[in-house]
C-alpha cells in the first residue's frame, strides 16, 4: 500500500494539463494531498501551498508522487537529483510514469539505504488473458473522448459519485495511472502487452449483478493517431451497454499532434458506435460530458444547450454541474 499524504511533485510541468495526475489527486482525494513541490520554471499550480521538503515532512507527507504525464513517461536528470534527496529525507516515492522507478539505479540504491519504498503503479502485476469476447452479466460504460485528457477520468469518477448518491449499484474502474492513484486498485491498461490489452478489460470488469454498473475509465481516442489502440482495446474488452462523449471545446488541435484538429463529436459518437457494437450490438451513446473549465459560466451554459439541441443528449459539465443527469440516462436502460 502507498502510504498517505502525499506530497505532490510537479516538476517542471510546462502547463496545468501536464500535471494532471496531482490535479486528480487534489479534486479526488484533497485529504491525501499535504502540499505542491514545483521546481523553477514550472506552469502548473494546484493551488496548493508550495512545499520544501523538509517542510512537507514536517506537515506528514509521507509519500512523494510524481503528478505530472509527460510525454513518453520520462524521469529526467533534474527530477532525479530531487527524488534521490526527497528518499533521503525519509519520503517513499510513487510513479505512473513509463520510465520506471525500479530502473532508476540512483533511486533503488537510494532506497536501499535509506529504507525507502519505489512504487510504480504502472507496471502490470496480473497475466492478463487474450479477450475472449463472451458476454458478461451485469453492465458496463465507458467514456470515449474527441481527444486525450479531456476528462474522461473525472467523468467516470463524478458519475459513480451520482449514482452511488442516487442509490444505484456501481463501481468505478481505473485504468490509468492516476486513477489507480486515487481508487488504489486498477490495470495500468497503456502498459499492458497489445495482445492482452482487451483482455485486461475483460478482466477488470467480470461477471457481476444484473444491476450493477461498471463504469469504466477511458484513455486516449479512436481518433488520436498516437494512443488509438489503447481505447479500442476499452471499447472490445468492455463490452459497453453505453457509451457516454467526453469532450474538452477550447483546444485548437489535438494533444500532442499540432497539425491534427480535433473530431466532431458526432464523428466520435458515430465512430465509437460502430466499433462498440461489435462487441455489444445493444451499445447506445447516451451523454455528452464536456470540460468547461476555460468557459466561462455563461459561455459553459450556452454551448451545452446548444450542444444538446444538436445531439439530442444530455450534455454537462460533471465538476461543474454534477454528473446526476447522465446517470438518470444510465437509468434508464
């Protein structure tokens, strides 16, 4: 178990975005989350007080977890000189990134001889099976995005908070690094061997209660050319009964992929769709979530009405406005 609080490590993180792993953390699990250590130069704030070090350990960090998604997943030389001080403070270490902890020679000697703990949460721990494609008892959603970190995991979070409020039988199943963060338990789905991907998923969401709702976290996009297969490997090995849109309207292209544009979401409605009822001939599309957080309130309200209007779906804001309305349409089935 990775002791908790933490200390939330951005780095050198270029924008709020790429510290979305501390971001999870500090909406999702604000207990856990003692204080912020930022190097120079970092563009993220959680708005949380900066910490040194000594000063996180003195308020009860015990766990240092590196909050930032950078591309490729990489510890650099710089990080490691703080890593290898924050073991040598007494701090254990977690990580969802590719580069893992346990490669670091610094950082495992450093452990080793400070009686420190290494915990990378995105290495697979379960011999996946090859997906089988039998249909599973109880149901399942999943959110599938125009593009990645949309919110699709704060989607599947706020939807399990409204359904649980609302008395109905659900469980939240994270499959990324930073939703393990915050539920302690999941399959690092984009570490998985490509064979055994849908198979993991076929796994995390097994036969359950004819009532109850798996609801299941997504990654990347059908549509983004570097993470693609990672979600067609949710849609087949989830199996959805549901399909709910995440989108994020202010981007100018696609994370990562500036001479990409974004997809319509009908594109991602009608694309997901075909694919999802390969799987489940009964799949249905029903809600659209939508981060607003660069809208104003005003701007946010406009576009989700006009949206609705064009889809004929209920569209929200779940952080903003709550996710009780997709779960009455998850209800309803």
């Amino acid at each position: 178990m990775i002791e908790t609080p933490y200390l939330l490590f951005l780095g050198d993180a270029p924008d709020q975005l790429a510290a979305k792993v501390a971001q999870g953390i500090k909406d999702w699990r604000p207990d856990n989350a003692v204080g912020q250590f930022r190097m120079a130069g970092c563009g993220a704030d959680l708005g949380l007080q900066d910490m040194t070090l000594a000063e996180a350990k003195a308020a009860g960090a015990k766990t240092l977890v590196i909050g930032v998604a950078n591309r490729g997943g990489v510890i650099s030389a710089e990080w490691r000189k703080i890593l290898v001080q924050a073991i040598e403070a007494g701090f254990d270490i977690a990580s969802g990134l590719h580069n893992l902890l346990r490669d670091e020679g610094e950082l495992t000697a450093a452990a080793q001889t400070h009686g420190q703990t290494l915990h990378d949460v995105r290495v697979p721990t379960v011999a996946y099976p090859i997906a089988t494609g039998i249909k599973r008892r109880g149901k399942r959603v999943l959110a599938v995005g125009t593009d990645c970190s949309v919110g699709k995991m704060y989607t599947a979070l706020a939807l399990d908070e409204a359904m649980k409020e609302r008395g109905m039988n659900s469980t939240f199943r994270a499959t990324g690094q930073t939703g393990i963060l915050i539920t302690g338990g999941g399959v690092p789905l984009d570490a998985v061997i490509a064979d055994f991907m849908a198979g993991a998923v076929e796994y995390l969401t097994p036969d359950n209660d004819d009532d109850h709702w798996d609801i299941i976290e997504g990654q990347g996009s059908l549509f983004h050319v570097s993470y693609s297969g990672v979600t067609m490997a949710l849609i087949h090995g989830g199996q959805p009964d549901a399909l709910i849109l995440c989108h994020e309207p202010t981007r100018a292209h696609m994370r990562g992929l500036p001479g990409y544009a974004l997809p319509t979401l009908q594109q991602v409605r009608d694309m997901s769709l075909t694919v999802a009822q390969v799987a489940n001939p009964d799949c249905q599309v029903v809600g659209v979530s939508v981060n607003t957080q660069h809208m104003t309130e005003v701007e946010a309200t406009e576009y989700l009405v006009k949206l609705e209007a064009e889809l004929g779906l209920p569209a929200v804001d779940p952080f903003r406005q709550g996710a009780g309305r997709l779960a009455e349409a998850l209800a309803d089935l």
